[in-house]
C-alpha cells in the first residue's frame, strides 16, 4: 500500500477526526479506537463481508420478501445503481479506479455525509455520543454509509432502505459478528418493521 492510501478503518478515523472531533463523545471514542485500532478494522472489514452478501442478494433473480423485505424494497429504489464497499471507497485515490468524475462524485458525497453528520449529532443522532465507542463506530457506519448513498444517488429514503436491509442480512447470515451485537438493542427496538423471519431471529439472538 503506497503512503498516500488509506484502508477503511484508517479513513474513517481521519474523516472523523477532521469533520467531528468537536463532539465530546466522537472524540472518546476516537481515542479508544487510537488505542484499539484492530477493534475498527474489524469491524469495516465485517462491514465489507455484509455489504458483498447485500450486494449480491440485490443482484440475484428473486429476492424472498417474506424472508428478506428490506432488501427486495432497496432493489426497487436502486434500480440498476450500485453500491460499493468501504474498501472500494477507499481506493479511490489510486489511479485508473474510476473516472475523474465518478471519483469526485463519490469523494463529494463522503464529504457531504460527514458535513450532515456534524450536523446531526448534537440533535437527531444524539445517541452517538452517549454510547461505548464500539456501538458510536457501528452505527455511525451504518447510517453514515446510507446517507452518503442518499447523497450521491440524490435518492429520498434510501438511507433508511439501506439501513434496514444491512441489518436483515446482518441478523440472518452474519450472526456472529461484532457490528451484530452493537447494533442488535436498536434492531430490537424496531423489531416490528422486519420480516416474520427476522423478528424470529431477533427474539432468539443471544
């Protein structure tokens, strides 16, 4: 990996500190991550490993709404879009990966999420930084990557699409994950928006 490229975890943690860091609980759970880097790594790579799973689910020929609702709802919204993952996102410096335009679209609608996110935290998205520092990374992550995919796509409710569908496939095929058991109290709390399927798994995850 040459000096000016970033993994996942390393640009998240630049982004943050550049755009949130006046944010008290962003700032401690920045900190932690200093000291645990392996923590966030683990988690963006968990992230990768559920996005490659989405992905594919919305290009396949049937998606099963009564098992996976929110995913056949994205694919309705993206239509032919697609969605890259955080390490494609953080390749984008290197040369020949996209065109010009495409990376300074994409770079744009990262910023812009960060922008809105600062934005967000000290109202909507309070809860950020009033949890530990692995629940404010998981689910920054997770509702960040959907408003950038709101952003760039200029599509209204595909953040909270993504959202839900992340985590219908995170519950179904990723039950051991760490993203899993940051997020599952929210996913509880939400439990009547899922499928049958879904509700099943939440009401049994331990």
């Amino acid at each position: 990996m040459s000096p000016e490229e970033h993994t996942p975890d390393q640009l998240l943690r630049l982004q943050a500190t550049l755009n949130l860091r006046r944010h008290e609980g962003i700032r401690r759970a920045l900190f932690w991550y200093k000291e645990n880097p392996q923590e966030l790594s683990k988690r963006t790579e968990e992230f990768d490993e559920v996005m490659e799973a989405l992905t594919k689910r919305l290009a396949g020929q049937d998606i099963d709404p009564e098992k996976y609702q929110h995913a056949a709802q994205l694919r309705n919204l993206l239509q032919e879009r697609k969605l890259a993952s955080l390490k494609e996102l953080a390749s984008l410096s290197q040369k020949g990966k996209l065109s010009f335009a495409e990376t300074t679209g994409i770079l744009a609608s990262i910023n812009e999420a960060f922008q809105q996110i600062d934005t967000l935290l000290p109202k909507e998205w309070a809860w950020a930084s009033n949890l530990s520092p692995q629940q404010t990374a998981s689910g920054l992550l997770i509702e960040g990557y959907g408003l950038m995919a709101e952003n760039h796509y200029r599509l209204p409710g595909l953040r909270r699409a993504f959202v839900m569908a992340f985590e219908e496939e995170l519950i179904i095929n990723h039950k051991n994950s760490e993203i899993l058991k940051d997020v599952f109290s929210w996913m509880e709390e939400e439990k009547a928006t899922f499928s049958p399927v879904v509700q099943e798994k939440i009401n049994h995850f331990s």
